[in-house]
C-alpha cells in the first residue's frame, strides 16, 4: 500500500460562495471545498467552476472559529531547514487568515482574537515535513506503519495544530460540521493529503565530521501541547497530569546519510580536508531522548510587580491522582524515569523541592532515601528510590543534585558530579539504534532501544536544565560514535575543536528556543554554553535578558497567554448571540486605572520644572511648592502600585487562573479597606465591582482534545 502523504503544492480558488483547494501535481485528487459562509466542508471531484485562482500555499494549518467568524489558516511561505535521511524539513515563515464571510463583521473582541492569533503564528517556531513525522523521536518512528497517513502517525502531545485541524479530521472520519449541526456522511480518506501536522519547538540539522567521519548531527526539541503557556501563567500540572514546559528533546547522528543531497544533506563532500565518504554503507539513524517538563504539584507563583513573585504550593497529596496520570504516561512512553531536581535545597525554592520529594515517596511503594554531603552543601544528592519492584511507579528513580551550591563561582565543571550519579543507568539502558532495511522504503530494522529517560527540571525548566541537558548530551554522544567505531575508547567527540564549537553553538540556540517559548526571552548564561567561559559581554546580556523577562511576564504575558489558549483550543469564543462582551475591556475601578497616568504626569512635571529655564527675578517658591506636591504625589502613587502590584499585572483575559483570580480580589478588597484610597475607589462604580469582574471571567468554554 502506498504511503499517504500530505500534498507538497495546494492552489486556492475562491468565490462568494467557497474557497476551493487542489494540488495541481496530482490532477486526478478531489478538491477540498469550504463553503462560505457555512464552514462545510466537502470533496468534489474535478475543478469548481466560476472561482478564481487566489494563490498558491504551502498547506491549510486548520479551521478556526472565532466569535463572529471562520477562518481557514493557511502557511503562505515556510523556509527549508534541512534533510534528514532526504526528507526535507520546513519552518512556517508566514500564514493568512482566509475569512469565510464575504464581507467580514468587526467587533472589538473578534480584532483583538485575530491580533494575538497572528502575533502568535508570527512570532512562533513550528515547523513541517511533507513526508517525515517530526512530531514522534526516531524510536516512535521505527515502530509505526509507513502505510498509515502522516498525521496518523503524529504524537498527539506534539501535534500542535491539532485544534484547529478538528474540522477536516472530524470531515475524514465522517462527519460533517457546519455552523450548529454535524451529520454523519461516511469515512473521506481523500481528505487524508489536506492534513499537515505541525510541530511547535526547535530543529537543527547540521552536515559535518567528527575527526573525519562524515554525519548529519541533529537536534529536535517538541514541546507539548498541552498545559502550554507562558512562564508564571502556566506552572506545575493540571489535574489530567499535564506539567508546564514539557519539552522533549532528541539528540541524534545519521551516518552515510546519502540521500540527503542538496539543501540539509551531506553528500560525501570533504570538510576541512578531511571528511571521507562513506558511500555504500547501510544508513542508519543513532538517537537519544530526555525530557524536561515543570515540578509534577499544584503549585502556582503569582506576580505582584515584585522580581520575585510569591510563591504557591497549592496541593500535594490531593496532586497524587494527577502525578499517577502524569508518571504512568511517561513510563508507558520512555520507560524508567530518572528525575533530575536542580531546584535550590534553601530560600523559597526549597518548598519546591520539599513538595517534589513528598510527592514521589507518596508513588513509590517502599521508598528508600539517601543523602550526601560534602564540605560544599549538606545536601549534595538526594536519592529517592523504592526498595521493592511492586508497581509501575517503582521505576521512578529520583535524584536531587545541589546545581546551585555546586557550581557557585561559575563552576560549571562541577555539573560533572550528576553525570558521574547517571552514568551508570544511562549507560545500562542505553540509546536508540535503527538501520534503513535496503529496497523498504520506510522499515528500519531497530538493533537498539533506549528502555529509560532522563527528566530534568528547575523551577523555570531553562537555564539550569539546559546545562544538564547539554552536558548528558554530549556524553551519549561520545558512546555512541565509540560504540559504531568511529572514535576509540576513552576518546570523546569534544576532542575535535571544530566540532565541539558546532555542538556548543546548537545546543546554545536550543536553550534560547525553548526559554523564549516560554520566558520571552533567550536563556542566561549561553555565553558560557557557547564558548566555554563568561564574559562581561554574557554577563550584561544575562543582566538585559533578567530585565526584560520580569517586563515581560508582568505586562505582556497575559495576552500571549490567550494566544495559546485560543489557538490550541483551551478556550472557546462565545457566539455574538451568547452575551459575551467587550472581554478584553479593563474592568478596575476608573481610580485603580488612573493611577500610573498620575505618576507619569507627576514624573514629568517634576522633569520640566527642574529643566526649564526661569527668569533671574522670577518668583521661585511657588514653583518649588508645585514640584514637592508632585513629588509627594508621585512616591504615593509609586508606593500604591507597589504596594497593590496585582492590580497592575496583565493578566491572561480568556482562561482566568484560580490563584490569579484570588489574590486581584484579595488586593481589591485591601484597597475598597483602606480608610484613604477606599472611600475614592467605592463599590458603586459598576467598574469596580467583583461580581461585574467574575462575569467575565467566567465566559468561554475550556476543550482539551
């Protein structure tokens, strides 16, 4: 059977009444039709008559519906990546939004859905392959049937794009879904081509040598789908044991890779002088998988304008059913899980720590600990392991490391200490290894699995983790170019300089990818990731990246956060008819909203008085009067948003969050309390009032799929 891959070239057509795809190097395939303004969705054998051709796209990413309105989300332009093993990858460079109404309705909400959509398209790292699922690691791969159609195939917690694709999924399997109603119309496999999963993370395919030994050097990072968002508004896990920030993150060679010639593939040519072809030999694919992904509690850290917000532990035990869920996928998927905490053992982050531990003595049937020390810290590994094999959580195996005290003084040597603790079990379960089977196109013959996964974590899932991650990288990497021979015994890949610099460099742009995925901005310390040692260059770049995050994930993380929630789903707009309004409209009491603008006027009649020229006779203390009163009146505004710094974050409008909710109510009710500011905010401004407030927060409809 031939296998069904999504078509390279789609032409649009459109009309009052439809817009109309086909491939034209596949003439004899149905068009794909979306009936405007409806949303049907159906095939039709032949072109459509009476529609123009609008232009051509490199795939449909999906359907979405929004408050007033369908839109069919096409990728106008995406940008070749690489090969790998001759298929070629792409990166979504830019889409369009193909609206179904002929003349399109406006309203405040539905811009304001549009804008954050396209902001985060724009903004966002997904990439595609018409013929190779990025979504699933080389092991998943090696397992699935080439027959069946890519999306199919795809892993679903990293098909991101999923959402947006129910219409035509739904339509493939039989129904069709229109505006209110869905009938059943039997299976469209025709359908299948139209179907293009997107993944959401990080690619880099680089051709290069290990002293002299030609490859491809690969690194992916997929982050899930789901619990995605930004770094304060999206922490711990939910209760279907979803965790923030899970990314995984897939390390790999191919050798004698010859199919990838051109763009992305290494063609046996020399490199420095060196490179020496290797044509002939069977291809085969060398890979390695860890994780990462946020403390598996229901725990939450709440901005208050301060650097450091306050930090939540909101359920351990009662987080037990969510963490099975969570762990028994992950066992279910890698195998034995090794834990990697990295998390501080003192200050606010010891909670974290403390909460991690309890949790995983609670899953454990017979939990064992065992604690080491050093002259450095009195608690340089934790270990927490069962003692018995009794259940499938027995195969956790949890392992705290002091990052922090260990590495003080930008000892990052001494991050050497963990990979003496993990040699050993990442050495007994080892790695993935496939071979191409000759004159199959697809079938690899698996000589090797990798049975466990290494799940690194600190608080944010960033910096210190990407220096773990690296570091265990580069070890598995070393055995495996010994284990094929390409290397000796006691020898390591870092040995050759021009090598050693690539991988620095790409594990670098991984740690930016994924902590601006999150964060906003790129890691910290990727100077020293780069190169070997920190500079004062790194240094203010760490300084202006800090600053930068806490701008922000207090003023601008709210409205990137309903960017996820709305694209992936989590939220459903409203219909118009539903009495959902103005949801993005600023609902604090007018005085609450006033007062920034009154330390801006403040600050800025203080910086004219003080630079403004004044006549040798003028009268001065009138002036001086003025200014001390702004000045009085700027340091009281400074300590009111200070002091309320939750009424001033910008919190996400769509999904409002539990914690996020109570402490805005909790500095409301401070203020409405204060016997000066209070009788000036009130309670009768129908702005002002919580129940006004909740109204709100409580439209839209939360999917996961």
């Amino acid at each position: 059977m031939a296998t069904i891959l999504p078509y390279r070239d789609i032409n649009v057509h459109s009309s009052p009444s439809h817009y109309a795809f086909s491939s034209p190097s596949s003439p004899s395939a149905p068009t794909l039709v979306v009936d405007r303004p409806s949303g049907d969705l159906r095939l039709h054998d032949g072109k459509l008559l009476g529609s123009k051709r609008v232009s051509s796209i490199a795939g449909i990413l999906g359907v979405i519906k929004l408050r007033l309105d369908k839109y069919v989300v096409v990728i106008t332009k995406a940008q070749p990546m690489g090969r790998i093993k001759g298929h070629m990858i792409y990166r979504v460079v830019s889409t369009e939004f193909l609206p179904l109404r002929d003349r399109p309705l406006h309203d405040p909400d539905e811009d304001t859905y549009l804008t954050l959509l396209k902001g985060f398209l724009k903004t966002s790292p997904l990439y595609f392959s018409y013929s190779f699922d990025i979504t699933s690691s080389f092991q998943r791969q090696a397992h699935a049937d080439p027959a069946t159609p890519l999306w199919k195939r795809a892993d679903d917690r990293f098909f991101w794009n999923r959402f947006i694709q129910t219409d035509l999924i739904d339509f493939r399997g039989g129904l069709s879904s229109g505006y209110g109603h869905r009938h059943s119309i039997g299976q469209q496999p025709d359908v299948d081509p139209y179907i293009l999963p997107v993944m959401f993370g990080m690619m880099e395919i680089k051709n290069t040598s290990v002293k002299g030994n030609p490859l491809t050097f690969i690194l992916i990072s997929r982050r899930s789908r789901l619990r995605a968002g930004t770094r304060y508004f999206s922490r711990g896990m939910d209760e279907n044991g979803n965790v923030s920030n899970f990314n995984e993150t897939e390390q790999a060679i191919v050798l004698n890779d010859n199919a990838s010639g051109g763009s992305g593939g290494f063609v046996g040519l020399q490199q420095n002088g060196s490179a020496k072809v290797q044509a002939g030999k069977e291809t085969q694919v060398l890979a390695y998988l860890q994780t990462r992904g946020s403390v598996p509690v229901y725990w939450a850290e709440v901005n208050t304008l301060k650097y450091i917000p306050k930090l939540e532990i909101r359920g351990v035990e009662s987080a037990v059913g969510a963490a099975k869920k969570h762990f028994a996928e992950q066992i279910r998927i890698y195998g034995d899980n090794w834990l990697i905490n990295l998390v501080n053992q003192k200050g606010r982050e010891q909670r974290v720590k403390e909460a991690y531990e309890q949790m995983v003595s609670l899953l454990a049937s017979s939990p064992t600990e065992k604690v080491e020390r050093n002259t450095v810290t009195d608690e340089k590994f934790h270990v927490i392991e069962s003692s018995q094999a009794q259940t499938s959580f027995d195969r956790l195996h949890y392992i705290y490391f002091d990052f922090h005290n260990e590495t003080k003084g930008l000892r990052w040597d001494r991050a050497q200490l963990l990979m003496d603790q993990l040699e050993q079990p990442v050495l007994k379960h080892g790695y993935f290894r496939g071979v191409d089977m000759p004159g199959d196109m697809g079938r690899v013959e698996v000589r090797r699995h990798q049975t466990a996964v290494v799940r690194t974590n600190c608080m944010d899932c960033l910096d210190r983790t990407n220096v773990v991650q690296s570091m265990l990288g580069r070890y598995i990497l070393s055995r495996m170019l010994i284990d094929v021979g390409l290397i000796r015994e006691g020898e390591s890949a870092q040995d050759d300089a021009a090598f050693e610099s690539l991988f620095r460099n790409v594990w670098a742009d991984n740690a930016d990818v994924v902590s601006k995925s999150y964060s906003g901005t790129g890691a910290l310390k990727t100077d020293f990731t780069r190169t070997g040692t920190r500079t004062k260059a790194g240094a203010l770049q760490d300084f202006n990246n800090g600053a930068t995050r806490y701008f922000l994930n207090n003023f601008r993380d709210g409205p990137r956060q309903d960017a996820f929630d709305l694209f992936l789903g989590t939220y459903l707009p409203s219909d118009p008819g539903m009495g959902g309004q103005l949801l993005f409209a600023d609902r604090r009491p007018l005085l609450i909203q006033s007062i920034p603008y009154i330390l801006a006027a403040s600050i800025f009649f203080l910086f004219v008085g003080s630079f403004t020229r004044r006549a040798p006779d003028a009268t001065v203390w009138p002036l001086r009067l003025l200014m001390f009163l702004c000045l009085g009146i700027a340091a009281a505004c400074f300590n009111f948003i200070w002091v309320n710094g939750t009424l001033y974050v910008n919190w996400p409008k769509l999904n409002k969050l539990p914690w996020a909710v109570e402490s805005v109510q909790d500095a409301l009710l401070a203020v409405q309390n204060n016997p000066v500011v209070g009788p000036l905010v009130g309670t009768r401004h129908e702005r002002g009032k919580s129940d006004a407030r909740l109204g709100y927060l409580e439209e839209g409809k939360k999917r996961i799929e």
